[in-house]
C-alpha cells in the first residue's frame, strides 16, 4: 500500500504538467524533487508540493500503522495529471462575434511506494512461491 497526495482542481492546465510528471514517475522521491526544483515551469512548484504532502503522509504513524517506512527508499509509483472542470469565458472578436476562452484546471495526483514493496514482500522478493506443480502463465503445470 503506497503513500498518496493529491492537489485538485489546480488552476493550470493538465498539459502543462503531464510531462513534468512523466519526468518524475519511477524516480526516488529524493532525487524527483531535486528533478522539479530545477525546472522553470510553474507545473513543477505544484507537483513539487503534492511529493512533499505524499511524504508527509509517509511520516504520519496514523496511516504507516506501525511499520517502519525508510523515507530514502520512496520511490514515486504512479504520477497522474488528469483534466478537471473549466472556466468558461467569452471575449469579444470583430463584427459583434465572440470567441470563448477556456481556462483549464487540472488534478494532480502523486502515490509514494517503498522500494522493496514494488517488487512483492517484505525483503524484496516475490510473495509465490516456486513450487513444482506451479501453473505456468499459459495455464499448463510444470512437472520437474
């Protein structure tokens, strides 16, 4: 079970942070932040926060349930930006036209994993078993 931060309804477009997210996803929170902080674009202030309030979640003993959670081995599992609601807003054009103006929002969501949880148990290796009556992946049974 992951680490999750979210920022909605983000007064920027979902396009403008999408690739800065695409950056960050499957890095180490650390070296992630470290990533954003060099980047010029107000999208990674935002995305900058919503790592830092997923590791502050991390922190909490309420949602760790009394597990120890190594901060320098989080990696940033998933990274979404998805589009949310728009201000619509008309401005006027030549002739007694109008054109509208869509300013775009966006929600930006952030899940933290520990390291050697990506990869199945405790210590990193796979919860199954390898067992000789094992089904294979196309349904037969392995015989050794």
């Amino acid at each position: 079970m992951g680490f999750k931060a979210s920022h909605r309804y983000a007064r920027i477009s979902a396009r403008k942070v999408r690739p800065l997210a695409n950056m960050v996803r499957g890095k180490l929170a650390d070296d992630a932040l470290a990533i954003l902080r060099f980047q010029p674009q107000r999208g990674a202030r935002l995305l900058e926060k919503v790592i830092k309030s997923a590791l502050g979640n991390a922190q909490d003993p309420e949602k760790t349930r009394n597990r120890n959670v190594d901060m320098k081995k989080l990696v940033v599992f998933g990274a979404r930006v998805d589009g949310g609601p728009m201000f619509k807003r008309v401005r006027p054009r030549a002739r007694g036209m109008a054109h509208v103006i869509k300013k775009r929002m966006a929600h930006i969501h952030v899940e933290l994993e520990e390291l050697n949880q990506m990869f199945g148990g405790e210590d990193g290796t796979s919860s199954e078993s390898a067992s000789s009556g094992e089904k294979t992946s196309s349904g037969r049974q392995t015989a050794e």
